[in-house]
C-alpha cells in the first residue's frame, strides 16, 4: 500500500470552500470537477466523508481524496 501523498495547503482568509481546495491544488481540473467528486462521496474531511461543496474548510482541518492527504494551515504571517 502506497502512503498518501501529503500537501499544506495555507489559508490567507479564516477559511475556504472545500471544493476551491481541490481546484486550487491541482488535485481537480476544475471547480465543477472537484464539486462532482465531493457529491460523490470521494472526499473525506477530518476522516468523515463530507459531501457538502461549500462546507468552510478552516485551519487544523484534514482533508483525504483519493490518494492525496491535505494539511490545511493558517498562511504564517510576514
């Protein structure tokens, strides 16, 4: 079994759209693509499958879809 290939995402608003994360990291070709994928049940956040599109990812957050795990992380200020 291969281990999931590991990404930080960093935020630089208190949160994002789930499905704006797959888009934004190259992990959907795009926004319609990576709202199929979340309707589908394919995407999991903090080990529950989550189905809702918009729901607010936010800093601590885990996402898992498919073989790629998402560290979400607030974007370290200058």
């Amino acid at each position: 079994m291969n281990d999931p290939d590991s990404i930080i995402a960093e935020l630089e608003s208190e949160f994002v759209e789930l499905y704006k994360i797959l888009k934004f990291e190259g992990l959907s070709e795009s926004g319609g693509s990576a709202k199929q994928a979340i309707a589908d049940g394919l995407v999991s956040v903090n080990g529950e499958v989550e189905t809702r599109k918009r729901k607010k990812i936010r800093a601590g957050d885990q996402i898992d879809f498919i073989d790629h795990h998402i560290e979400i992380i607030n974007k370290p200020n200058d």
